[in-house]
C-alpha cells in the first residue's frame, strides 16, 4: 500500500487483491468524512431528523409487515 499527500488531496494505492466490497466500504466511509467534515449540525439535531424520517417511514410502509 502506498499512501502519498499532495496540496489538495490524499492518494492511496492498494493492491489489486484486495477485497473490493471491504474497499468499497472504506470509501463509502471516506466519503461520508469529506461530505460532514464542515458539518455545523450537532448530534440532537441529526438524531432529530433520523426520529422524523423513520416515523415517515414507518407510517407509510407499516403495513407491509403488521397482518391483521
């Protein structure tokens, strides 16, 4: 693995052995990390907002699962 730093960004090499759904999901996790690096929101905003959407969520899907 080779990891170099220029000005404006990070380059990792990694052989082409490795496991592309575990690569796959490191990125994913890089990505979220650039995305809410400048984030202003606090944790009870963000837990606030996750609350509403899965009541949304729920409401609209619940009876896909509950059998009456």
């Amino acid at each position: 693995m080779i990891i170099e730093r220029t000005k404006s960004e990070i380059v990792i090499r990694v052989s082409s052995k490795v496991n592309t759904y575990g690569l796959q999901r490191l990125v994913d996790y890089l990505k979220y990390q650039e995305l809410t690096s400048s984030s202003k929101a606090k944790q009870s905003d963000i837990d606030a907002l996750a609350k509403e959407v899965n009541k949304k969520w729920w409401n609209t899907n619940k009876q896909r699962f509950i059998t009456e």
